[in-house]
C-alpha cells in the first residue's frame, strides 16, 4: 500500500480541498467561478472565484452566479437543498458540485433524477489544509451540473467517468 491507513480512513476534518485539475474543468463548463460558498484561503490560489466563503456561513451569506461547491462532507444535504433552492430562485445560474459517492442515500439518488452526473472513474486525490496531496480519497465522487449547457458538460467531463442523464 503506497500510503498510510490514517489517510484512507481519516474522519479528523472534513476539509479536503479539491484538486487543481478538476478546478479547470469547471472552469471550462463554467466560463467562470463566481462563488465557492465553502472555501478556505489556501484553494482559492487555484480556485480563483470571485467571491468564496468559509464553510460556516452557510446560513448567513447570499449566492448568486456561477458556483463550484465541494461541500464539507459531514453534512452534504444541507448544502445540496440551499445549492438547489438558489438555482431554483435564480440566483444561481449554474452550478457544479463535488460529492462522495454514496449509493443507497436519499440525497445521492435524488441528485441522479434530478441532475446530469458524472460517477468519477478514479478516486480523487483532494489537496490537504496544508497544500499537500492527500493519498486517494477512501471513497469515489460524483459531480453534480445545475444548468442548461448540458452538452458542455458533457464534453468536459465525459473521459473522466460515466456520465449519467435524469
């Protein structure tokens, strides 16, 4: 094994930032980020929105534009209902989202009928809060497209996993 069970199986934080490589292909489907609503300092090097937000002001602070939301993993559908209440509003425009893949979970299943995805083929290496790799990430993720370029979508993603249509 090429790295150490404490990072297969860490639950010591539920920050994991997303890699530089993913970040460009939302860029891509996205045209820009105008909102990480749970961010940090450190991601935003390569993240670049316009504006980020730390994971504590959920509640609190407004949406709007563009996004890209890997939300913290300890309670996703929190974040998936005020994603999808924004697109619904309009306030957001488009969005993508970073989940774990968690089959048999209401909120993963209704994502499927609800949203185009793609099912990763691989397992993610997120960025550490330190700015280090982490090893592979002990689960398989999905992204999640709330907008009307579907096709762009597609074609962004489409090499890295399954894609599948509500």
């Amino acid at each position: 094994m090429n790295q150490s069970m404490s990072v297969l199986t860490s639950q010591a934080t539920v920050e994991w930032y997303t890699p530089p490589t993913i970040i460009d292909r939302a860029w891509s489907v996205l045209g820009a980020i105008d909102l990480d609503p749970a961010s940090a300092d450190m991601p935003q090097t390569w993240i670049n929105a316009q504006t980020y937000y730390t994971a504590t002001t959920l509640l609190q602070a407004p949406w709007a534009g563009r996004v890209w939301l890997n939300p913290p993993f300890d309670d996703v559908p929190a974040w998936i209902e005020r994603l999808e209440r924004e697109y619904a509003h309009g306030a957001v425009t488009a969005a993508l989202l970073l989940v774990n893949s968690a089959p048999g979970y209401v909120w993963y299943e209704d994502l499927w009928r609800r949203w185009p995805v793609v099912c990763l083929r691989e397992r993610l290496r997120f960025i550490q809060a330190d700015g280090t790799p982490a090893g592979q990430a002990k689960k398989a993720q999905t992204i999640a497209y709330l907008g009307h370029d579907v096709r762009r979508f597609i074609d962004v993603f489409h090499d890295l996993g399954r894609i599948f249509l509500p």
